[in-house]
C-alpha cells in the first residue's frame, strides 16, 4: 500500500533517514520487506517545518523516489527538528500529484498507511459529512486525503487524538451502512509541527506493521560504539512502517490499537478507540 517514517528531535538533514540508512524509505520503494507491495513506485512526498515558520513546506512527485534527483539533492541541505516521508503503492486512485503525501491544511502534515475498504461505495457521503468551509482545500481523490479532512472536521486542531478517533469512527458506522465489514486500514502520522501523532488500527484487527526507535539511553547501551547514536539527544524519535536497519533493540513494534504522542519530555501511550460522533452530516442519501 505505501510506507511512510517521521522524525522528531534535534534538526537532521532527512537524507539522514531517507538514503543514509541501511533499509530507508528509499530502498523500501523498491524493496519493501514488510508492505503488501515490494515496489512503492507511485510518487512520493516530503514534508517538513522550518524554524521560526509553523507553516510546512512540502516536496512531492508522481516520479518513483529511487529516481528523483531533486528529491536527493534537497534531503541533504535542508535541516529539520521535525518531518514526515511517505512513498506510495496506489490501491486505485490516479498516481497524480495531488494524491501523493503529506496533505496539508495550515499547520498540518497527514500520512497514511493503508485503504478505506468500499471507499467508492461510500465516498460521496464521506464527502458530504465534511465541514462545507474545509472542503474547497481537497484538491485529489484519495481516502487518505477524505479521512484527513474528516479529522479536521471533527475537530483536529483543539483535539487531534479525539478528532481522528471520531473521523475513523463516522468512516467505520459508514462502511458498514454499506455492507462492509472492515471498513479501515490505517497507520497514520500527522503532526502540527510542535507534536508528533502516530496511530496503528485497522477495523479488522490486524494492522499494518509500525514500529517506534527506543529511547537513547537504550540505544546508546545496546551498541555504545555507533557513531550515529552517540549524537541521539533524549527528544529524538524515529517512526517507521518498517524498520530503517536490523540492528537488535533498536525498534520497538507499535501494539494494535494504539496512538503514540511524541513530544517535548515523556511521550504518551493512548488505546485508540473509534467514536462515531452524532450522524447528521455523516450518511447523507
């Protein structure tokens, strides 16, 4: 389906993840170990927060990102404290630009990992039970990008782990209107570029892998003689859908059903439950 990674801590150039580690996001375009496709060839995106502006930049294309020169040269001269990478494997929508990740609406970065099941069933009244004034800001025709807007909807920016438990909720109670039994597959990163959320779930329980780098203490104990680690700061946080290296202790898997908050000080472990909000506006025929 695709694969996606995010970093959170001292300010790193993302070549560091992208092309620099033994199994990236790079070489998981063409060599996915752990996806439902080993090729991730329909375009790609890179998005990240500068400093001193909290609204992200992004560079995205529809080229494979093996094969983006432009792509290279730019993860090894910007820096970032904070940024999300995705590559995408289509489950039917059109490889265009406007499908590929990260969506952005102000301060948001989304990237998702996964498929609505029976989205072309549904997707009109997934549409219709979006927020009128967000709706001109959809520009392609993914579930990714409807499921993003639905979190905005239900009230992302005052409670991001909540807005994305209703969205994921209204999404399920939709689907299965339709006669669909697992309506949602998802690992998901978002961030607004002061935090960092990660979501697994799937309505059927079994969920795409995500997997979390352990803290530095740790890190640091298991392999005292890498260089890389020895720079860790206690802020520094990796996300992966598939681990960047087979170095032992290094990456912890994400539990089914859970969201993780990375943030500045201790990070937060939250059960994730779908809440499907009132309906007036959800299924509309």
């Amino acid at each position: 389906m695709c694969r996606w990674n995010a970093w959170y801590g001292q300010p790193i150039a993302p070549d560091e993840l992208l092309y620099q580690t033994q199994h990236g996001l790079i070489d998981q375009s063409l060599h996915s170990r752990m996806g439902v496709e080993t090729t991730n060839g329909d375009g790609f995106g890179l998005g990240w927060y500068a400093e001193g502006n909290p609204i992200p930049a992004r560079y995205r294309s529809v080229t494979p990102a093996w094969s983006d020169a432009n792509l290279r040269d730019m993860a090894s001269h910007i820096e970032s404290r904070l940024f999300l990478a995705h590559i995408r494997a289509t489950t039917g929508t059109p490889v265009q630009q406007t499908n590929c990740h990260p969506f952005r609406h102000g301060r948001w970065l989304f990237v998702h990992n996964g498929v609505i099941n029976g989205f072309h069933q549904f997707r009109r009244d997934l549409l219709l039970a979006i927020d009128p004034a967000l709706f001109d800001g959809i520009t392609g025709s993914t579930d990714s990008e409807v499921l993003f807007y639905l979190a905005l909807t239900f009230g992302l920016e005052g409670d991001p782990l909540g807005a994305v438990e209703r969205a994921v909720g209204v999404v399920e109670a939709v689907g299965h209107d339709h006669g669909v039994e697992y309506p949602v597959q998802m690992t998901l990163g978002f961030s607004n570029g002061e935090r960092l959320w990660a979501v697994r779930y799937s309505s059927e329980g079994r969920s795409r892998t995500l997997y979390v780098s352990a803290d530095r203490t740790t890190v640091q104990a298991l392999h005292p003689d890498n260089e890389t680690f020895a720079r860790m700061t206690e802020e520094d946080r990796v996300i992966v859908s598939e681990p960047l290296s087979d170095l032992p202790g290094v990456w912890t898997a994400v539990p089914e059903a859970t969201a993780l908050i990375v943030q500045p000080g201790p990070d937060e472990h939250h059960s994730f439950t779908p809440q499907a909000p009132e309906r007036q506006a959800a299924v509309v025929h």
